[in-house]
C-alpha cells in the first residue's frame, strides 16, 4: 500500500479528465455491466505511468470518439478492484499500468504494461484513438 497524500495526485490526473475509481469488486462488476464503450486504466505509482500510460490516455480523449464510460483503478492500493478488473482482462496477465476497452462487457482492446513502456505518450494516444475509431 502506498500512503493517500502520494497517488492522491496520480488519481486526480485520471479523476479530473471524468475517469470514476473503482474500489470494490462489485464497483467493476457494474462498471463493466454498462453498455457501449468502457475504458479501465489500471493506474499504477511508476514512472511509466506517469509519462506514458496517463498522458496518452489524455491525449487519447480529445477525439471525436470516445469510450462511453472512464473508470481506473489503482494497482497497489485498490487491491480488490484491481484483481477484479484484471480477472475482466484474461488472457492477458496482470500488468501496470495497463488500458482496456471493453465493449458491452466484453474485452476488444489491451495496452500492457511492455507497450506503455518506453513509448511515447503520442503513440499510446494514437493506439488508443485506433481502437475508438473501431469500437466507439
């Protein structure tokens, strides 16, 4: 667990743009339960967090389509929700940060953790506006 005042900021950057936090397992059950288009970042302390995952999801969202729902949950905090929203997100294992859009439940797009890595927060953005451009 990672003290409040520290990921307090990390959440806000995610919470600001409309994204809901997810605390409980039944939170993620009926997040994912809504219809249309639903991203779920799994927010995480690190520095890949901070400089890819968070600021391409921003980027990403300033786009004619966009996902009908924004929820997160936070690795290493939020432990329950986070384990609740990884099980949605089988085959691929747990990894954070990670972005998954599912659409009326159902998973259709995966960003882990080795494609936020090291890449620039614009190529996550473009990534992610592809599969709105798909899905939304």
């Amino acid at each position: 667990m990672y003290p409040a005042e520290i990921v307090k900021p990390m959440r806000e950057e995610l919470t600001t743009l409309g994204f809901e936090e997810l605390f409980q397992e039944g939170d993620v059950d009926m997040a994912l339960a809504k219809e249309g288009t639903t991203l779920v970042v799994v927010n995480s302390i690190c520095g890949c967090a901070a400089a890819n995952a968070r600021p391409g999801v921003r980027m990403s969202l300033g786009q004619d389509k966009t996902p009908d729902n924004l929820f997160t949950v936070f690795a290493g905090v939020d432990r329950e929700a986070t384990d609740a929203a990884r099980a949605k997100m089988i085959p691929f294992p747990p990894s954070s940060p990670s972005i998954a859009l599912f659409k009326d439940g159902e998973l259709v797009h995966m960003i882990e953790r080795h494609h936020i890595e090291g890449r620039p927060a614009q190529m996550i953005a473009e990534n992610l506006q592809s599969a709105y451009s798909e899905h939304c």
